[in-house]
C-alpha cells in the first residue's frame, strides 16, 4: 500500500478493483496471494479458496493441518524447487534474501561508528571497514556486493566449496578451513558438518573476529534450527564498536544471545541486530519483487504444460506446481506426496560399471591412452611439417620466410599468453585485442602512400587511395573507440583501496623512442629504425594480453595495448616516407585518422556498462570493413603485377573481412536486443552455408587463374574483369555468409561468437602482413588470431558448447521446427 509508494490509484489504472477491506477482498476472490502464513482469523475465511503464500509448513503444522482440512488449496512459496532453472522466475526466497543481504549491510553501517570506505584526511587517515560474511547463497552474495561498493575490505565463507569463485569474482577474500569437507546439500542449500570440521571452522572463526569490524551470518537450512557460527568466544574477541547483523534471527540465529526483532549490545559494546523484517525495510523493491514472483508462478500455473495459455488450472505434471502444491481438495501432500524436484542425471558413460582391475590392467590402459597421446600429437606436428615444407616450395623470396618465422613465433606467444588471461577478465580481453585490431589502418595508411609522391590534394584520387582513406577512418574509430571500452570495463573492476596508478610516467619511453624514429629521418637510419619501433609494436601488443591475465595488471595491460598501436603506426608513418609519401599523403592520415578517432571517443563516451559487450561487436564490424577495401585497395592499385601468393592473400583477407563484418553486426544486434535472441532456423541451413562456401572456394580458384573462367558463364572476359569479378563475389557472399552463420547462433553464445569474429580479425591481418610484406602486421595478426581461438576453446568448455557449432552456425546441431 501507501507504505511502500503504491497507491490505490496505481492499481485502478491498471484494471483492478480495489475493495475496502481485507474481508471483501477474501470473501470476492477465488485466489489470494499473501507474503506471510494467515493469521487465525484469516485462516478460516480461506475455506475452498487457493491461497499462494509462505507457508513454512515443517514449522506452522497446525495451521497447515486447519487449511487442508477446509479444503484449502495451498501453494507454499517457500517449498519453491531450487533446482529447476525455470522456477527461478517465482522463487521468493532468492529475490528476498537479495534484498535481506543488501540492506544488512545498510544496518550495519548505520550502526556501525566509522567509515565503511577508508580515508586520508588532513585531519588524519580512518582505515576501511573489515567485514566478514557467513554463508554465501543468495542472502550472502548481495551482502558482499553492497559491502564491496561501499568501499569495505571484504572476507567471506562458506561450507560449499564451490563458492569460492563466485565470492573471489566480487573481489572478496574467499576463507578456508584446512580440512577437506563439501558442506554441499540438496537443493542447492549447504548441509550440517562433521565435528572435526567444525572444530577447525571454530578456530578459524575465532581468529577472524578479533580482526574484523562486522559480521553477517547468513547460515540458514530449511525447517531446522539456526546453526550457531558466533559463539560467545568470538563476541568477547571482538572489538568495542563492532556490529554483527544476524539474517537468521527467526530460526533461533547464528549469533550467541541474538534476540529476534530486537538490536542488543553486548557487555564489551558489541552490537547485535536481530531484525527479522529487512526485505519489509525496502518495502517498494521488495513489494515489486515478490508481486513478480508471484506473478509468473500463476501464469505457468498448467500453461507450462498443458500450453492453454490465459487457463487457471492445476497441472500435477508440472514439476513447481507439484513440489508447492502442498494441500489440495482436503488431502495433506506435504512432505509425503510431493516428489522432490532433481535434476537429471547425466548421461551414464559406457564402462562406468567396471570391475575392479589390476594393476598390470591399469598399467596398460595408461599405456594406450599415452601412445593414443603421442599419436595425435605427431600427426599434428606432420600436418605443421608439411605445411611449411608446402610453403618453402612454393613461396618465391627468402622474405616470405622470415614474414613466417614471425607469424609462427607471435602466435606461439598468442598461444600462451591467452592461457593465463582470469575468467572475469576475458571481456576485457576481448576489447583489448578488438582494439589492437584496428591496425588495418596499417594498410589504409599504406595505401594513401602508395603512388603519392604525384599527389596533388588532400582529396583521394584514385580507388586504391578511397580505399586506403575508408580503411584508416574505419580503424582510427576502432582503436580510439575500442581502448576506452576496454578502460570503462577494466573501471568496473577498480576497487577504492587499490594504489594510484601513475601510467603518465610510461610517457617517457614512449616519448623517447618517437623522438628518435623522428630524429632517424635526419640521420639517414629511418629504416632500420622503423623496424626496430615495429618490434617495440609487437612486443607491447603481446605484453597487452599478459597484463590481461590478472586484475594487478589488467590497467597496465590496456596501456602497453594503446603503446603498442601508436608505436605501429608511428613506424608505418616513417614506412610511408620511405616509399616516397608527399605532405599531402600525411595530411589526409592526420585528417582521416582525426576523424576517426572523433567518433571512436564520442561512441564510447556515451555507452553505459550494460552496453559494453554489444559496443565491442559493434567497433569490430569496422574491422572487418577495414581488411575488406583495404584487400580491394591493394588489388586495385597494383593489378595485373601481383603474383600468387599476394592474390591469395588478398582473397583470402576480403573473405575473411566480409564474415567479420556481418557476423559483428549480428552479434552486436542480438545483445542490443534489436534482433530476436533466438537463432536463425532455416530448413537448409548447414546445406546453404557448404554451398556458399563451395561458391567461394571456386571464386577463389578463379581469381587466382582467371583461364578456369571459360568453363562458366563468366566466359569472354578479360583476366583482370574476371578477377575483379570473383573479388566483388567473395565480399557480397561472405558477407552474406556471416551474417547467416552468426544469425543461426542463440543470444546467449554471442560472447563466444565474439572470440570467433576476433580471431578471424587477427587472420584477416595476417593476409593484410603477407600481401603488404609487413611483419608487423602478420605478428599482430597471429597474436590475435591465435589469442582469439584459444579463447574461444576455452568459453566453449566453461559453457559447455560445441566448438565446432558455435564455428559453423550451429552445425550439427537439429534445426528447430
């Protein structure tokens, strides 16, 4: 009601009838829904109704025997199934805990006579707030969040190992006891310890509380007594002035001399608060939240399963109607007649009911499965042999092989680097390398040289040169756009105790090795010195992704990304005037560049957290435009003087362009939420991605020898018309491709399908590095595509996907009707 900011007028404008009293309504109604167990006078006015309620059953047993023996239909809430993913839309235990363990923290501080967040004052220094945290479920985790953003050094335990990660990902300090015990229980709940376990859990405790200032238990198993966590060992440790908020209060607590509903204060001034109401003390959050619970339980009430949508009906096959429907027609289900909710097994494998074996038996599976080991990996190190042997054959300057020899020893750091990269950073991740992408505007930059010494204007002049100008536009909006998406993210992970960065110093070296490419001009060198800056390049990028691996360095690691782009291409400035680049060339870089960087920081500037994952998408759709005309450029200002290989490589560079493109466009459209989640189901859907691949392979052999030509349509044609032709081809169809294959991909695997776009991003480089004979470019390249692939193997494995699906469009996969 008006207590929680909902006036009566709020439900008439919707189309409810609002009576005067709590009678009317009962006497009008055929289903009510109450947040606590009826009172006994309400209890008897619910005879032949259905009531939805927390009902408690295990301890409210005579008004759960009075409201089945007057017919009542009860739907306990709090005997919501935990483990069936869809009941967690109604659970109002999850949605009430949140908010208990949010405002716990509020208590405590208002309780609490200092700072939560440290200071440093003139006045003197005041040390952050230590709070410790028992139990990590739902109530447990909300407490750690709202302690953390208040600025408090937070610890927290639990029985359940498996929290762990989720506690250490909030930036807290996850507690250990040093003895092996899961307190794991059914239904998600933690179970009762053995007595060792809890002797060493005592200690550990004991120790905590004479360092830390509050305390919230959280501990709590259905339908039992409170387990005791603080005893009065602990609160005569603790300091004057500390506060402990006990959250299960109601159930006896997890404090010594905890009082529900009431705020104690124990003899050597620790404060003990004891509310039972806190979700009732954010009435309106928690108002919204339960009436959503309760909402969505009525409607999948017989719809989940019977589909007749709009019908109030009670389906027994429905697994949350069973499991909390615990009174129906006069009959009493509770606890005996509800079959309790389990997921289902998996799968058994084949020979897991195994006889014992020997040890000579053990010994020679070992065997097999090394050999099985060593098999696969010297078939994969023939399949390497062979390939450069293929290359050495056929490549036609000792160049190429020194442009391989990079290629291979950066994405053999790309290969490792990636694998120490922490799971909460691998968004992050994705931003920095999308970001390091962007150095197609290498090959934008070189082609606005490209014949420039007979540029007149700062207005391109030729296509190659159009190319060139859209190629670096498109990557300055990139880079500039992607670093400050990639700090924004790395911000959400800054905590207020962390020390002062002071990243303004590493403007020295840098400002040292630009001033001395600079000075090369003069001197004579500018070549040698540029490859040495190239080298500067690829070591920063690689360093990049390093410091991605842990939250110490992540800060760091976005500033040796940003160091190792700007010294790229500062050495492709000082490549341009090597081949001979007028002002002019320069002047259209500065503008092109400028422009692009200007709307790279405006996008970024205005994107919210929520919106970080979509926006890298987004900037990764140019880099794909970006490989795609700068491929075309290259063609189009050199053709008919280009050998296999650099055709190739430019084929290759357009094909791969053109799926980044579509496919980031798509991605970011279904986390925007401007496509459907759902994936693309056509009928034909893994028959028309081999045909367009198929196309696409015969595009390439065409372009590469346009006599195959006169066996199609394309017949009559000149060479160059016929290789201009397949080239225009493989942009439209991969493009088409791309969008097609990421399209029949659901909303929830975009991330991963990000990685995939990004890898292909970094082997779209490495064709712009082979058909340009830059190393640079084929060194950041095989950084990012192999970074990019390893960390799409990686999410595939923590998501429990299909590698090869999420690579092909769901390949493999039935196509849903």
């Amino acid at each position: 009601g008006s207590h929680a900011s909902f006036s009566d007028a709020a439900y008439t404008d919707v189309g409810c009838i609002v009576l005067p009293n709590a009678d009317q309504t009962i006497a009008q109604s055929d289903i009510l829904t109450k947040i606590r167990p009826p009172d006994e006078l309400e209890a008897p006015k619910l005879a032949k109704k259905t009531l939805i309620a927390m009902i408690s059953p295990s301890i409210n047993t005579d008004l759960y025997s009075e409201l089945t023996v007057q017919d009542t239909n009860v739907f306990a809430l709090d005997c919501v199934p935990r483990m069936l993913s869809r009941a967690q839309a109604y659970d109002v235990l999850s949605s009430q805990a949140n908010i208990a363990g949010y405002r716990a923290v509020i208590e405590a501080a208002n309780n609490f006579p200092r700072f939560f967040a440290g200071q440093m004052t003139a006045a003197g220094k005041v040390p952050p707030a230590k709070v410790l945290v028992l139990g990590v479920g739902v109530a447990g985790l909300a407490a750690i969040q709202t302690a953390k953003n208040m600025g408090a050094i937070v610890r927290a335990f639990d029985v359940r190992a498996a929290t762990k990660e989720q506690v250490e990902s909030m930036g807290a300090t996850f507690l250990e006891v040093p003895l092996e015990e899961d307190g794991a229980g059914a239904g998600g709940y933690a179970k009762e310890m053995s007595d060792e376990y809890k002797a060493a859990q005592a200690k550990l405790m004991l120790d905590q509380a004479g360092d830390v200032d509050v305390i919230i238990t959280t501990a709590l198993i259905p339908g039992r007594k409170a387990p005791v966590l603080v005893n009065q060992d602990m609160l005569d440790v603790m300091k004057p002035g500390s506060v402990i908020v006990d959250l299960a209060a109601a159930n006896g607590g997890n404090v010594a001399h905890t009082e529900a509903n009431r705020v104690i204060t124990t003899p050597n001034g620790v404060t003990i608060i004891g509310y039972t109401d806190l979700p009732s003390r954010l009435a309106s959050t928690s108002s919204t939240l339960f009436g959503n619970n309760v909402a969505k339980f009525i409607l999948s009430i017989g719809p989940q399963t019977t589909k007749e949508k709009g019908v109030f009906q009670i389906d027994m096959e429905d697994d949350a109607v069973q499991n909390m429907l615990i009174s129906y027609n006069g009959e009493a289900r509770w606890p005996d007649k509800i079959t309790p909710f389990n997921p289902p097994p998996p799968p058994r494998k084949a020979g897991d009911d195994v006889a014992e074996k020997t040890e000579d038996e053990l010994m020679h599976e070992a065997n097999e499965k090394q050999n099985a080991l060593f098999i696969r990996n010297a078939g994969i190190a023939s399949l390497a042999a062979s390939a450069l042997l293929a290359f050495g054959f056929n490549t036609d300057s000792h160049d190429s092989v020194s442009l391989m020899a990079t290629f291979a020893l950066a994405g053999l750091a790309g290969y490792q680097v990636v694998w120490g990269v922490a799971p909460a950073l691998h968004s992050p991740l994705m931003a920095v390398t999308n970001a390091i992408s962007g150095m197609t505007a290498v090959g934008g930059m070189l082609l606005l040289a490209n014949g420039a010494s007979e540029t007149s204007g700062i207005i391109p002049d030729s296509p190659s040169h159009w190319m060139g100008a859209i190629a670096t536009t498109l990557s300055f909006v990139n880079i500039v756009g992607g670093f400050l998406i990639t700090g924004k993210m790395l911000d959400l992970f800054r905590r207020p105790e962390d020390p002062k960065e002071f990243f303004e110093l590493y403007a020295i070296p840098s400002a040292l090795l630009i001033a001395g490419l600079g000075a090369s001009y003069f001197s004579g060198n500018i070549e040698n010195v540029s490859g040495s800056v190239a080298i500067a390049s690829a070591i920063c990028c690689i360093a990049a992704i390093a410091g991605l691996a842990d939250q110490k360095t992540a800060r760091t690691g976005n500033i040796l990304g940003i160091a190792g782009v700007s010294f790229g291409l500062a050495s492709t400035a000082a490549d341009m005037s090597i081949v001979g680049a007028t002002a002019p060339a320069f002047e259209q870089v500065g503008i092109l560049g400028g422009v692009g960087a200007a709307i790279g920081a405006a996008v970024a500037s205005v994107v919210g957290p929520t919106e970080l994952p979509q926006t890298v998408a987004g900037f990764h759709s140019l880099v794909g435009i970006a490989a795609m005309v700068g491929a075309a450029g290259e063609y189009l200002g050199n053709a008919g003087e280009l050998d296999a290989g650099t055709l190739s490589a430019i084929y290759l560079a357009v094909f791969i362009g053109g799926i980044t493109f579509t496919g980031s466009v798509v991605a970011f459209s279904k986390l925007a939420g401007m496509m459907k989640s759902a994936p693309l189901a056509l009928p034909v859907r893994d028959q028309l991605n081999l045909g367009m691949v198929g196309i696409l392979a015969l595009g390439m052999a065409a372009f590469l020898d346009p006599s195959l030509a006169n066996l199609s349509f394309l017949q009559g044609l000149d060479a160059e018309a016929v290789r201009l032709s397949s080239l225009e081809m493989a942009a439209v169809l991969s493009s088409v491709l791309g969008f097609h294959l990421v399209a029949s991909i659901g909303g929830p695997d975009m991330p991963v399908v990000i990685t995939v776009l990004n890898s292909y991003s970094g082997w779209a480089l490495c064709a712009e590095g082979f058909l340009l004979n830059n190393p640079l470019l084929a060194q950041v390249g095989a950084l990012i595509g192999f970074s990019g692939a390893i960390l799409t193997w990686i999410m595939c494995e923590a998501m429990g996907r299909s590698i090869t699906a999420v690579i092909f469009g769901g390949a493999g996969k039935p196509v849903a009707n």
